[in-house]
C-alpha cells in the first residue's frame, strides 16, 4: 500500500527550501511514497516536482487554529488528516497533546516536530528536520535542496529576460536586500564581486522589504549597464527567472536560497546569523563571513 505523507511548515522562504531535503530522503528510502505539503501555499509550492512533493495546500484551506486550545479539531481538518498514513508538523510548540489532535486514526504515525533547530545548534539545519524521521526513514547520503521546475515555466522566464534585453550570457543575479537590516552587507561587496567576473546584464531581485537597498545598489550602477529590477513575483516564477542567471550574490535571505537549489554557482554574505546552520546549500555555494557592521 502506498504511504501517503503530509508535511506541514509555516516557515520563511529559506526553511521552506530546506525541507526539499528531506522530502527527497522521504522518497529515496521509499519511492513509491507521495508527499503533500502545507504551508504559505506560494512558499511549499516551491517543493512541488517528479521527485518531492505530489502537491501542495494552503494552511489556510483547512481549521489549523484548531489543533490549539481546549476544543476539538475541525471536522474538515479532522477529514483531511484521515487521509494521510503520516503526518508531520513543524511547530514552535511541539508536544504529546498537539501529536493527539493531529492523529486522526489511530494506524497513523504523527510527528510534532520543532520547527527550528534548538539555541547552539552546530550543524545545518538540514540535518535538523532529518532528525524528524530518524525513527523510520534510514537516511543515506543527505541530498542538497532542489527546486524542480517544469519546461514551459523556464520557457516563459527566457522570454520575459529576452524582452528586457538580457539576452547575453552571463546574467548575474543580485539581491542587495534581506528581511533584515542586521544581514545587510555593504553594497562596496556586492561591487567587488562583480568585477571579479563579466556579466551581459544584471538581474536585480526586490523583495517587499528591499527598496531602500535596491535603490542605493542601482544608484551606484554606470548608466550603460543593462539591468532589470524584479519585484512582485510569486516564487515560482522567480525562481524561473533565476535558472537562466550564470551567478548569484546576495545576503542571507530567501533569493540565495533559491538560487542554490537551481544549482547556480551563489556567493552570500553573512553578519548576523550562523553560516554553519542556515547557509544555502547547493554544489557551488561559497559563503562571505563579513567580520563588518551592518549597513544602515
């Protein structure tokens, strides 16, 4: 009979990547099992492909709220869960009662699970939520993330980077922004490295709390430089655009993230957080632990 796996993670652009990981480990040990996905449905949509996830679901299409307090689960989330031979849920609040609700037939293996490596932690946190299954998956060689993207999706982003004049080769991405201030590097690094190597054009990514720096970054620019601000998208499409850059260099965010799970050689840059946990992994990632003060 074919194992069907919820996993279930609310978590930023980056965690949610990660989870690529361990899906795949899912379906190595067991290929014949189908994994669906809940979260931010733009975020778990990025794990959709032939070899992670069958589907994806909004957290919101179902009574999540109820899985906390004193009062029974929804009947809807209830049905839904009964579906699914596993379910595991990356919570900040994981505990036996939560495990309870979740478990909606009594044959299920359920799983609440931290949806964070714990203070101190000191290896990547990839290895983190392998530790999830460690009770019934034997995890072999531990995979790097993978985005999988569809022809037609790749097809679509080449046009739109035709259009806008970066047809040449290479594209190097840049994403000058981070969710935070305190992972902000010098945009004097963002510089160098981009004279370390020629580019045809620049591919710039603005996510919603990245304008300031974006707008600093491009000031800097010489007038002739070809270049396309992307802002707005939803991941997926983001995503496509990147496959078609020849490099990556960005702060510790989300973007940096996708792009080395696209496989694209990635230079980031950390201050704040520690490399050692949450660094993109990918085949040609190279970290720059910056020993400087943010920028402001």
């Amino acid at each position: 009979m074919t194992e069907r796996w919820l996993m279930i993670r609310n978590g930023a652009v980056g965690d949610t990547i990660l989870l690529s990981v361990l899906i795949q480990a899912i379906r190595a040990a067991r290929p014949d099992t189908e994994v669906d996905v809940m979260g931010v449905l733009e975020r778990v949509e990025l794990l959709i492909g032939e070899n992670l996830a069958r589907a994806a679901c909004d957290a919101e299409r179902i009574r999540l709220d109820t899985l906390y307090g004193g009062g029974p689960l929804h009947p809807d989330a209830q049905s839904f869960f009964a579906g699914y031979s596993h379910v595991l849920f990356f919570t900040a609040n994981p505990d036996s009662a939560l495990e309870s609700k979740l478990r909606a037939r009594p044959d299920q293996w359920v799983r609440a699970y931290p949806a964070l490596p714990p203070p101190g932690y000191a290896h990547h946190a990839s290895r983190h939520y392998l530790g999830a299954v460690a009770d019934c998956i034997a995890v072999g060689r531990t995979p790097n993330p993978v985005i999988q993207l569809t022809d037609r999706e790749r097809a679509e982003a080449a046009d739109e980077l035709r259009a806008r004049g970066l047809t040449g080769a290479p594209i190097a991405v840049v994403h000058p922004g981070a969710g935070s201030r305190a992972k902000l590097a010098p945009l004097d690094e963002f510089e160098r490295e981009l004279d370390r190597r020629p580019h045809a054009g620049l591919l710039i990514v603005e996510g919603p709390a990245d304008a300031d720096s974006v707008s600093a970054f491009t000031s800097r620019l010489p007038a002739e430089t070809t270049r396309w601000v992307v802002r707005g998208r939803r991941l997926r499409s983001l995503a496509a655009l990147l496959s078609h850059g020849g490099r990556f260099i960005g702060n510790d965010s989300g973007p940096a993230h996708l792009a080395a799970a696209l496989g694209l050689p990635v230079t980031v840059f950390f201050i704040a957080s520690d490399p050692r946990v949450w660094a993109p992994l990918g085949p040609l990632v190279e970290v720059r632990r910056l020993e400087v003060e943010p920028s402001a």
